[in-house]
C-alpha cells in the first residue's frame, strides 16, 4: 500500500472536518467528567492494598504476557518484510518494531507508529515507499485481528452492559455484524480479487496474498487476546474473560476517537462504567493502575535503552548493509 505524500486536511471535506473534530471535543469533555463521577467515592487505600496483594508469581506471569504480545505485535514488521521483499534480517526488525509499539502506546501513533518508524527505517536504508508499505499492512494487521474479535464478542452480546443501556446492546450487536463483515470482505478480496492494485482517492492498495492475509488476522486477534489476558490476570477469579475482552475493545475505540495517548482516563471510565455492577471498583482500577505500569511503562523504559543502542548503530548498519530498496 502507497500513499503519496499529499496534505490530506486540504482533500477532506470541511464537514468531515468539523466532524471529526466535533466528535474529539465531546469525548475530551464527556471522559474526564464521567471519570470524575465513577470515582467520586473510591476508596484509595484499598486500591493500594489491593495492588500490594498482587503475589510475585503474578507479576511474574503478567510480565511474561507482556513480553508475549510485544513479541506478536513487533511480528506485525515481519509480515511488512515478505510483504515488500525487503532484506533487512529479523534482528534489525523485532527490536525496531519493539521500540516503536512501546513509543506508539505512551506517546501516541504519529510519534511511535509513523514519526519513529520512518526515522528508525530510513537509518536502515529503506526508502520511504516501502516504509509506508510496512506501516499500512501492521495497521490493518491490527485492526483485522480487532474487527474479528470485536464482531464476534459484539455480535453474540458478550459485553455486560448495565440494563439501562440496551439499546446500546443492540447498537453493539449490529456493530458486530458489521464488523465480521468487514474482515470476511477484506480476505475475500485477498483470496479472489484478480486485481491485485487497487486506487482508492490517493492511496494505491496491493492486496496480500490470502496465506499472508490469514496470518494478519491471527496474529491481530492474538495480540488483542494477549492484552486483555493481563487485565483479566489482575482482576478477581470470579470474571468472564470475554468480557474483559470485549471492554477493552470497546475502549481501545473510545481512546483512538480522542487521540489521548495511552487512552489515559478512557480505558478506566469505560472499564469502571462496564464492571461496576459486577466488580469492585477498588479492584477494577488496581488492575488497570497495574495493566498500565505492567503493559506501558515497563516496555516504555526498556524501548528508551533499545531506541539509544538503535541510533548509535543506525550509521553503522546503514553503511554495513547492502542498499535497501
């Protein structure tokens, strides 16, 4: 996939504009207010207590679930390698993709999942046209794997929504459909398109092959999966696991709408709104403070010393390595 470096605020219709940013205002005003409102009377000490709880072998094992999904998502870039025939070895690729993912959660997409993948790419000899070839095909890996997950949790109901929000059940069923739809679609096309080049405003889209389009969408659910694995690791035993997937799906979408990065307040108002009626709120936020400093913070501080040795060897593996095309 190809875009040209064309301006895009200068082809989008103002009332998609106006939208669009209309849309972000009321989420940044409705979030913090209705996190204000959920956590009005928590009790802070025994959500204190409730983190020091936490024995060393789940750390530990929560730990290992996170180094399990940065390894699927960092493989995201290896499928961006047989899709484009570049040559740079795994070595040079995982930890890229490592830094990058680390970067993208904490500080958001333009810094972690173009900014960073751009520079950190182009220091290893690839040119741009193949740098956004990579970036596109991980975007869909990961949102083919959520439309799977999401329309399959969505369309059987499996989120517990409080019973004053059923419409909001039905709305979310229909979602669902639409969501399946959409994945079936774009590995239909990948299996019987005869066209494989395909124009699309100002994008060029190559469709993959049906095998590396299969492997997109295991290892997008997978790593979905994996995150909400923690989350259900941290919460109490008495938890239906797709509902805690379904929830985070459900605010991962909240967070990519108010571009907040880490989705900070979102994920815990969504959560908090969801599980109050079935889970302590004491024990909903230990397990989400202790998802963010497992999950986000700790790669974060080690994608810093991986990104440091990756530009003091940038100029040395540029100039080692055959030109990259």
């Amino acid at each position: 996939m190809r875009t040209p470096a064309t301006d895009k605020t200068h082809t989008r219709k103002p009332w998609q504009y106006w939208l669009k940013r209309g849309v972000t205002l009321f989420f940044f005003i409705l979030i913090p207010i209705l996190l204000f409102w959920l956590l009005r009377n928590v009790d802070w000490p025994t959500v204190v207590a409730t983190l020091r709880s936490y024995s060393p072998l789940t750390l530990l094992a929560g730990v290992s679930i996170t180094a399990a999904s940065f390894m699927v998502f960092s493989s995201y870039d290896l499928l961006g390698k047989a899709y484009t025939g570049h040559k740079l070895p795994a070595k040079h690729v995982l930890p890229l993709a490592f830094v990058c993912y680390a970067f993208n959660l904490n500080l958001g997409a333009w810094v972690g999942g173009v900014v960073l993948r751009y520079r950190l790419y182009s220091q290893l000899g690839l040119g741009v046209g193949t740098v956004t070839r990579i970036l596109s095909l991980s975007l869909i890996t990961n949102w083919l794997g959520y439309m799977l997950l999401a329309g399959t949790i969505f369309s059987l109901r499996l989120v517990p929504f409080p019973v004053n929000w059923q419409i909001g059940t039905m709305g979310l069923q229909l979602i669902g459909f639409g969501l399946l739809a959409a994945a079936f679609v774009y590995l239909a096309a990948c299996r019987f398109s005869k066209r494989r080049q395909w124009k699309w405003r100002h994008h060029e889209i190559i469709f993959p092959s049906l095998r590396l389009a299969l492997m997109q969408a295991v290892l997008g659910a997978v790593n979905w999966s994996l995150m909400a694995s923690l989350i259900y690791l941290l919460l109490p035993e008495d938890v239906f696991y797709p509902n805690i997937l379904g929830i985070l799906l459900i605010s991962s979408i909240a967070g990519a709408v108010t571009h907040i990065p880490a989705g900070l307040g979102v994920l815990e108002a969504v959560f908090i709104a969801l599980l109050q009626h079935h889970v302590a709120t004491t024990d909903v936020l230990a397990a989400l403070i202790g998802y963010r400093a497992i999950y986000f913070l700790l790669p974060l501080t080690v994608a810093c010393v991986v990104y440091l040795r990756l530009e003091r060897k940038a100029k040395k593996a540029k100039t080692s390595l055959p030109n990259r095309k």
